[in-house]
C-alpha cells in the first residue's frame, strides 16, 4: 500500500477490540447496541456488518487496527465544503457496513467478507504518527461505514485530538443515540449521506429505514459539530420534487438553513448497471429547491466545472471560494466572512 | 391398429420443408431472445453461455419427454401441430417476458443481474418455447416412422432441421435484425408456424383434428394482422416501457453488433449499447472524459495525430480537441451507435464529429489500427473496460504490438481501467495486472497512472515514466487548455507517488496468477466477470475467482478418472457408450462452434454481424454429413465409421489450435483467411453432425434420447467450454481439452463396441 504494506493473514491474526455498546443475552447471546439494526449475536456469529463478533458471550469488533484503505486525499472529495477548504486529510477505512446500497461506490470494502480483504496493521497511535508525518491537518474516517468500527474510529479520533488534528466522519448516519453521542465527543465534522427522502427508498435500495438517519442528523446538529449533508440523486430512485422539497424543508427545520446540502451526480455504479447518469438540469432543479426552501448554502457535485460547486455568499451572492474538482481555486474568504458584503459564512474555516 | 398415411396422396408440403420451418423458428427465436436477454444483462457476455446453455438443455428436456410421451403415439400430426401452435403463441409471450425481467426478477429498474439469477431466468423464460421446440424434433421423427414404417427417420429429421436452422440464421442475421423489430419478426414466425400446423394437420388425412384444425387456421390468419399492424407497435412499445420504467425510451433499436438505447430525461440523452450507458450528453462524465484526454496528451511534447479507438464521442473527442491537433481519426464500429448521436445531436456531439479536424470512421477500431496508414503522436483507447471479447481486443498484447506500429517516435498509447484509491479487490488487481503485464511486454515503458480509474500510459520512450506533475501542468498553462476537473492541483494528486505505491501493493499478490491477456487467452475477461459476478451473484463470483484452478493436466486427470471409472462400469456392448460419445461429440461441437466465434472475433471484432453465417455454415456441415450418411442407408460397419469419427475429432480438435495460430500470423487477405474460417466451420460441422445417424443405428436408445444426449453435451459444451474452459485456458488449451475429451470417448467406445457385430449395422 501506499503508506504500510499489506498483510493477507486470517482474521483471527488479532483478537479485535470488545465493543463497547452491546448487551449480554442468555445462552451465550449477544445484542449490539451500536445501530438501529441491534443485531442478535449467537456465539461465534457476526452481526449484519460483518466486523462485530460474539467471541465466548462478548462482542468484539474484528477489524480494530486492521484498516483496508489508507491514504491522503482533499477534503473537497468528501465532500466537504466548509471544513476548512483545501487542506489534505488523512482518509482511514476498514471492511464492513449494515446498509445494502445498490449503488454503492465502494462496495468491494463495504460489502466484502473481512477474510477476503487485505489490511495493514495499524494501532491508533501509528495511525496519528502516520496523520503527523505527512502534514495534514485532519483524520477522515470514510468509504465504507465507519460506525462499524466505531471502536476503532473513536481511538484514533480521540488521540488525534490531542495530537492538534481534526476529525471527521463520513457516514450514513445509521447509529444509536448513545454511541453517537459519545463519539460526537472526539469528532469536528459529520458529512452524513441522506440518501433519500422516502421510507421506501431505504428499505428497496439501502435495506435501512429513515428515522434513524434524521435523528442522527438532529442529534449532530445539537452536538454544535460541523454538519454537512449529501444527497446523491439517482435517475428514477429519488429525484421526485416533491421529495427533494420535503427533504429541504426538514433539513431547514430541524438543522437549519446554514447547514450545507449537495446534490450530487450518480453514474452507473456497482448494481445499478443501467441507471442513466443523473441530468445535470435534475441537480439545478434540485439546487433551485433547495434554496427556494431557504436553505443557504447548496450545492451540485460530480459536475466538475460547474458553478454551483462553488461558494457564494448567501448576502450578496458573489462567488467566494472557486473549485475545480477537488482543488479549491481561489478563496476569497476573509477569516469567515465575506470580503464584499461582510457576512459572515457559517462553517470551521 | 395403426392406421397409415395413404401414400397414393401426395403430400401437401413436403416433409422436408416441416422441418426446414421448425429448425427456422428455433432458430429465430433464440437468436432474438438472445439479444434481447443481453440487453437485460447489461451487455454482460456469460449471459450468452447460460442463455444458450438453459437452451439446449430445455430443448433436450422436451426432446427426451415427448419421446417418452408420445413415442408411440397414433396421432402424431395433432401432437405436433398442437405443440408447433403452442411454440407459436408462447414465443412473444417469452419476448414480452424478458422484456420485463427486471421487474420479475425483483430487480430495480437499471439493476443489473448475476449468472445464478441470469441461469434461473433463462432457464423459466426459455422452458414454455425451449420445451416445445425440443419436443416437436422427437415428434417429427415419429410422424416420418409413421408415414414411412420401417424407415430410419434420424438423418433426414436432424439434416432438414439443421438445414432449417442455417436458413433461419441467414435470414435473421442479413435480412429481418435490420429490418423489423424483435416483435415483428417473432409474430412472423410464430404465423409461419401455424400455418405449418394447418399444413401437417392437412397432411395426415388419417388424424381427423377439426377443432384444432381450425384453431390453427384462425390463428396463422390472425398473426400477420399483429405483425404488421398497430398490434404490433403497441406490444414493442409496451414491453420497452416497461423494460426502461419511468425513462423516456426516444430510441430502440437492433443493429447487427447489438441493441442501441436512447433514454431522454430533462434534456439529457443516454445512448447505452446492449443496456450499457455508452455515452452521456450534452454533459458527459467530464472527470473521466478529461483524464483520459489530457493525461497522456500532456505527457507528449507537441501532440498532432491522434487515434481514438471507441469511446470518444460524448467528451473524450471535445477534451482531445483542445490540444494543438492537427488531425484526429475516430473508429467506432457501428454505425447505428454513430446514427443514434446525430439524430439527438447535441451542441457537444455535433461540436466534435463535425469539427474539420475530426475524421469519423465507421469500423472496428483493432483493425482500423491495423490497417491505417498514418502514424500518430497518441491512440487513446475510448471503449470501455475489456469485460467482453469483443471490447478486450483493444486490451491485448497483440493490439499493444499492432498500437506500438502505429504510434510515432516518441507517441505513447493510452487507455483506462477499473481501480479505486479506497481499495483494489482481487479481481480488479488481476485485472490490471493482466492488462499491465501485455503493454509492458511490449512497450519501453508502461506506466499507471493509479485512481479512482486507472490510466495507463505506454510507449518505447523512456522518459514517460519520470514526466512530473509541474511539467504537464506547465503544458496545460501553455496550451491555455480550460478544464472543469484536471487542473495543476489534480495532476499532482494524480500523480503523487503513494498511488503507485498503493496500486504495486493491491497487484503484488495476484501478479503470478493474473497471466497476461491475449487475444487467444483474454484473461482480462475472465477478471472482468469475476468482478461482475462479485457483485452480484458472490458464489458464482467466487467460483470465477478460483477457475485459475483448472487446467489442462488436472482436467486429463479428471478425464482419465472418469473413462477408469466408466470402464470399470461397463457392460458388455454398453449401451451407454454411443450416448456418451455423442454428448461428448456434442460438447466438443458447442465449443468449436464458440472456439471459431471466439477466434473471429479476437481477429476480426465483428463476430456479431458473423457469427449468424458462421453458426449457419457449422450447422450446413452437421446437417449434409448426417443426410449424406442417413441416405447411405445401412452403412456396412457402422461401428467402425462412428470410432472413425470419434478419432477424427480428436485429431480435428488437437489441430485446431495451430491452425487458428496460423491464420492469425498468416499474411493473405482477409477474404482469403474469412473463407478459411467458414471452411472450418463447415468441417467442424460435418465431422460432428456425421455421428448422429451412426448413433441411432448403433444405440438401441432410440433418436429422441440420442438427440438429448447430443444437446446435453452442448449444454456443458456452452456452459463449460464456451464460460469457463476459453477464457480461463485460452484457445488453444481448451480445444487441447477437447481432444482429451474425444480421447477418452474414443477408448470408451473401443473397448465398449462390439465392432464387427455392431447391432444395428
């Protein structure tokens, strides 16, 4: 790999980490508590995530220390616009997921049998040298779920702040109150992947349910971290205007208005072979909603090049932060506020 | 007691041309079944082994059980015409019903499929046409035994039946695909039939069948009114709806390399070829659109010929455009694909083929490589990944050589692959690795470019491998090139080094095991369809995964088991030992049928438009050799002409390989080398189809179970030989394979026969 090298032994190379939400049932029996799914664990049994394992009536998380994918990547390809623009993050994943997306983009690590994937060794305290040795500022936990290895996440995230990095989460938001709360202690910023806005259209095509989703969202909001939403729109799945304006409303009235919102683009990705590519007009409509709703800060993504990937200023609307892709252009920003209107932008600059 | 044709009346229609239409129908049925099943497995190509695999086994299945049925039936015309009529109807129906295969395999609309849902399926939308069709060939045959007691209606049944098939193959391929669609030509055939139907009821003036009689009349009148009226339109235009829920379908239609749709959704067209999204506009995949243009085209100094090979209009040809060309050749194999975007042109497409610097050529982009006079500073390959083996021919380490002919001093070749910062699982590292291993065994260098999709950069100029970020960047400032995505920031997040050290680490493992991909061994292929299967069907992915497995000793170990254990077994004059030989016939005949294919499409890459004249040919050798040894009457030893046979396939298959090696180093033309291959089809054809009739003589099973036995063998030949032995042993292994087979076949029958008291001989 491109920072440590591989290694390809068998799961039980390690022992893992015990979890720490999980209640013991009879007969050697567990039950996670870390998300909404509280899987019912028989001895020697894993949950829906694959990682979490009843080892002798105790649950353990399987993949502590052993991350599939690491590397240093922009924090624009989160994405994440408003956690400060342009700096290079250090990306940490492991094996596993309690969601079934059809259009998953990293289904090889998300939906994959720990055994068949190769991961690096890694304890917490490697993982910040490795942060600190290549200079950037935060540790991005992302790919496929990093709720399943929340033990893990929480290790390094805590020890990172104390090492002066940042921290942030890309998730889908499908965790308990609890956990979440307690994780929220030792994280900056939460992207939360909203996938859709109908009950329907997480049991067909995440085999989730949405309730849950929008507590995480409300109770990461609550918490004062940095919180950013994503919304990828899939031709015929989810793009009913009716939904999206529902989803902006929600979003304005329970998280508020300064809270950012992308549309971004599908392309035919993992099961959905034949899904068109989303209509750039689908992503402007949506963006005229969402800010029709009165939300503030909205964006188009996957469209490289296209103005609504930019910030502008909610005030006067003059275009503050240029991207190209994942590279911020120019920032015009001044400190946090507008250097024509003075207002100031909400978000950690 | 029976009662018999009265032979004093002459026949209405002549038996022969009965069975000319039934081999037709089933061929026409099949073929465009075929297509439109593809289209549902979104072009994926283990699709057409499983499709033709449920086949033949479903027309075994009714072969075997109207011979048991109605073996001996006394009114055989009725049951034939009834089964014929019911073919007739259900066939649309199966149509309309793969149409709708998403939707009843609880897909979601868009969904792709695995192999283990794709067989399922297969096998229940084929069983209410496949069933019959398989069962009227055990009818004709008792219908010929009794107008004609005594005589042996195999070779005449299998030979006009197979003829039937040929002009069936003929006709679709060059005449109705183009013409009419998938609808259309079904109810055609489906009118045809009846009115066979009526013809044989008419025919056997013994059967008094009035009510179906007129069932039959009524219905073969009916059917060309839904064929050729608004029955017909409203049935085609349903069944895409509901095929392509809640997309505006603006374009459907079948060329002879496959299914070309036009979605239109808020301005956007999606043309997808065999239900793949092959171009999107006005507003394409920029990202992957301007990597592929700029990273290698600013990795060249002073880029002014370009090739493009597939691929490249819908953005590719825009983002190739802004560099200081001069002059850039775009082949892209069919012109249906090509008619398809300039009838929903938009300011994008236009732009680019009508720019004056733009050449479009409408063929197939290996051999414009090979025959093209010019040389370029760059050939970009457009096409997607090499997940079939039609799109692998630009992947191999023969293109590569043929690529490096046409490239400048100091030109470099271009193309991109699957990959992933986040991780590479096996099938995609062996993947790359295979494809990787071709271009640097023959390119000075071969460089990746390791992302989220993977560019590789090949060329005999050493110095492509150190080009730096700062000096592409420089060339895009001095080119004043304008791009959404690949700015300076992006060229060096491409090409930072911990990529490269990444993507070693995900190949390092599977480097030994990948191979390198050929064109008479794709190995990307089979990496691809592990990866396809990996998603969908796990088992089946992993069952891919592991085929590196098999190989040639272990098979001649299982084969040498198996004719032990078979010896072991035997009776005296088994009778188990011509069936057998002829399903091992019938596998070694399915996989020279799709060894030919194969070979003519790693050459020539229009197999498609081919393979109906190639599989007509093969079929037109079966079915003179089995009339020509059926009207020898009683050949004196048929025992010896079968073991004959049996050695001659094994000499025939041992040979093949080498004769496939040398028409591709062979110099003469291709008409030349394209003869050469009918030739071989038709020899392959005549050698298999000759044992038919000597197996009915020499078994006591009887021709329906024989005919069963053959399609039995065929059903392993396409599922086994054609999926798994080709692409995972390459050509000239498998028809190895294949001689051990007939081998092993040939010692079988040796020991079994009682050759010069053969018992029918």
């Amino acid at each position: 790999m491109g920072l440590f090298s591989w290694n390809w032994s068998a799961a039980d190379s390690l022992p893992g980490k015990e979890c720490r939400f999980y209640k013991t049932l009879f007969d050697g029996q567990v039950q996670c508590r870390l998300c909404p799914r509280k899987c019912i664990v028989a001895e020697g049994k894993r949950g829906t995530c694959g990682i979490r394992e009843n080892r002798g009536g105790k649950l353990y998380l399987i993949t502590y220390g052993k991350p599939c994918s690491l590397g240093v990547e922009p924090i624009e390809k989160a994405p994440f616009f408003h956690f400060m623009p342009g700096h290079r993050r250090l990306v940490l994943a492991t094996v596993g997921c309690v969601l079934r997306c059809r259009f998953c983009q990293n289904w090889q690590i998300s939906q994959a049998e720990f055994e068949k994937v190769p991961y690096m060794e890694l304890s917490p305290e490697q993982i910040v040298a490795v942060a600190l040795k290549q200079k950037v500022q935060s540790i991005c936990f992302t790919f496929s779920e990093p709720v399943v290895f929340y033990e893990y996440m929480y290790d390094v995230a805590k020890l990172a702040h104390e090492h002066g990095l940042k921290t942030s989460m890309v998730s889908s938001g499908y965790i308990e109150r609890e956990p979440l709360l307690e994780l929220l202690k030792v994280l900056d910023a939460v992207k939360i992947d909203l996938k859709g806005f109908t009950e329907k259209f997480y049991e067909e095509m995440a085999a989730a349910d949405l309730p849950p989703i929008l507590d995480t969202i409300k109770t990461v909001k609550k918490s004062g971290k940095w919180l950013e939403i994503v919304n990828l729109v899939v031709p015929g799945h989810n793009d009913d205007p009716k939904d999206m304006e529902r989803m902006c409303r929600w979003i304005k009235e329970n998280v508020g208005a300064d809270t950012p919102v992308h549309f971004t683009r599908f392309f035919p990705e993992y099961k959905l072979k034949s899904v068109p590519p989303t209509p750039v007009a689908t992503l402007v409509r949506a963006y005229g909603i969402a800010r029709a709703a009165g939300l503030r800060y909205v964006y188009v993504g996957n469209v490289p090049g296209h103005p609504m990937e930019n910030t502008s200023c909610p005030r006067c609307g003059k275009t503050l932060i240029e991207r190209q892709g994942f590279q911020v252009r120019k920032n015009s920003l001044k400190k946090s506020g507008c250097p024509y209107c003075g207002e100031k932008l909400r978000g950690l600059w | 007691m029976a009662r018999r044709a009265d032979p004093g009346v002459p026949a209405l229609i002549p038996f022969a041309l009965i069975l000319l239409v039934l081999g037709l129908s089933g061929l026409a049925g099949q073929i465009v079944l075929l297509r439109e099943f593809l289209v549902v497995a979104s072009g994926n190509e283990l699709a057409i082994g499983l499709f033709l695999g449920a086949w033949l086994l479903l027309e075994s299945a009714g072969c075997l059980l109207a011979g048991r049925l109605w073996g001996r039936s006394q009114r055989p015309a009725a049951v034939f015409a009834a089964w014929q009529a019911a073919f007739a109807a259900l066939l649309p129906a199966a149509l309309y019903a793969t149409r709708c295969l998403r939707e009843l395999a609880g897909a979601a609309p868009g969904e792709g499929l695995g192999a283990a849902a794709l067989l399922f399926w297969a096998l229940a939308l084929l069983a209410p046409v496949g069933l019959p069709h398989g069962a009227l060939f055990a009818l004709a045959g008792r219908l010929r035994e009794r107008e004609r007691p005594g005589a042996s209606p195999a070779g005449l049944v299998y030979g006009w039946e197979t003829l039937g098939t040929l002009a069936g193959g003929l006709l679709l391929t060059f005449w109705l695909i183009p013409r009419w669609d998938s609808f259309r030509i079904v109810l055609a055939v489906g009118a045809l039939d009846l009115l066979f139907c009526v013809a044989v009821l008419l025919r056997a003036r013994d059967e008094r069948s009035p009510r179906l009689l007129v069932l039959c009349a009524l219905a073969a009148a009916t059917a060309p009114f839904i064929a050729f009226g608004p029955a017909d339109e409203s049935l085609h235009r349903g069944s895409v709806r509901r095929q392509w829920p809640g997309a505006e379908v603006a374009f459907y239609e079948n060329s002879v390399y496959g299914n070309i749709t036009v979605l239109r959704s808020e301005g956007q067209a999606t043309f997808l070829t065999d239900g793949k999204v092959a171009a999107v506009s006005p507003v394409p995949d920029i990202e992957a659109a301007e990597e592929l243009a700029h990273l290698p085209l600013l990795s060249h100094p002073r880029p002014e010929a370009v090739l493009v090979l597939g691929g490249g209009a819908a953005g590719l040809l825009r983002e190739v455009l802004k560099h200081p060309v001069r002059r850039v050749d775009y082949a892209e194999l069919d012109p249906l694909f090509l008619e398809a975007l300039a009838r929903f042109a938009a300011p994008l497409t236009a732009g680019e083929l009508q720019d004056p610097r733009v050449r479009v050529h409408r063929v197939d982009g290996r051999l414009f490589a090979r025959d093209a006079a010019g040389r370029y500073d760059a050939v970009i390959v457009g096409s997607g990944e090499p997940d079939s083996l039609q799109s692998n021919r630009l992947f191999t380490r023969e293109f590569f050589a043929l690529a490096r002919r046409r490239l400048k001093p100091g030109g470099l070749l271009a193309f991109s692959l699957p990959g992933s910062t986040a991780f590479l699982d096996r099938n995609r590292a062996s993947l790359n690795s295979c494809v990787l291993q071709a271009a640097a065994g023959v390119f000075a260098a071969a460089r990746p470019i390791p992302g989220d999709t993977n560019i590789f950069l090949a060329s005999d100029d050493p110095a492509l491998s150190g080009i730096a970020a700062g000096t592409l960047a420089r060339r895009l400032r001095q080119r004043r090139i304008r791009t959404g995505f690949v700015g300076p920031g992006q060229l060096s997040l491409r090409l930072e080094e911990q990529w490269t050290r990444q993507f070693q680490g995900f190949l390092a493992p599977v480097a030994g095991g990948a191979g390198v991909n050929r064109d008479f061994n794709p190995r990307a292929v089979i990496h691809a369809l592990a990866d396809w299967n990996a998603m969908f069907s796990p088992a089946a992915g992993r069952l891919l995964a592991s085929a590196e497995a098999v190989t040639l000793p272990r098979l001649a170990a299982v084969l040498a088991v198996a004719l032990l254990a078979a010896l072991a077994w035997r009776r005296r004059s088994s009778p188990a030992a011509a069936p057998a030989a002829l399903a091992a016939t019938g596998f070694v005949g399915m996989l020279y049928s799709m060894a030919l294919i194969f070979a003519f499409q790693a050459l020539y890459g229009y197999a498609y438009l081919w393979v109906g004249l190639l599989v007509s040919v093969f079929m037109a050798g079966a079915a003179a050799a089995s009339l020509a040894v059926g009207a020898v009457g009683a050949v004196r030893s048929a025992g010896r002409a079968f073991l004959f046979l049996e050695a001659a396939l094994a000499v025939f298959s041992a040979a093949l390989p080498v004769v496939f090696e040398m028409l591709a180093g062979s110099p003469v033309p291709d008409n030349v080398l394209q003869g050469a291959f009918l030739a071989l089809c038709l020899a392959s054809g005549a050698l298999t189809g000759a044992q038919f009739p000597l197996a009915c003589r020499l078994s006591r099973a009887g021709m329906a179970p024989l005919y069963a036995c053959d399609l039995a063998g065929g059903v392993l030949g396409a599922v086994f030989g054609g999926a798994l032995l080709l692409p995972v042993l390459g050509l000239a292994q498998a028809c190895l394979a294949a001689a051990l087979l007939k081998v092993a076949s040939l010692v079988f029958c040796l020991v079994s026969f009682k050759v010069e008291s053969s018992p029918k001989s």
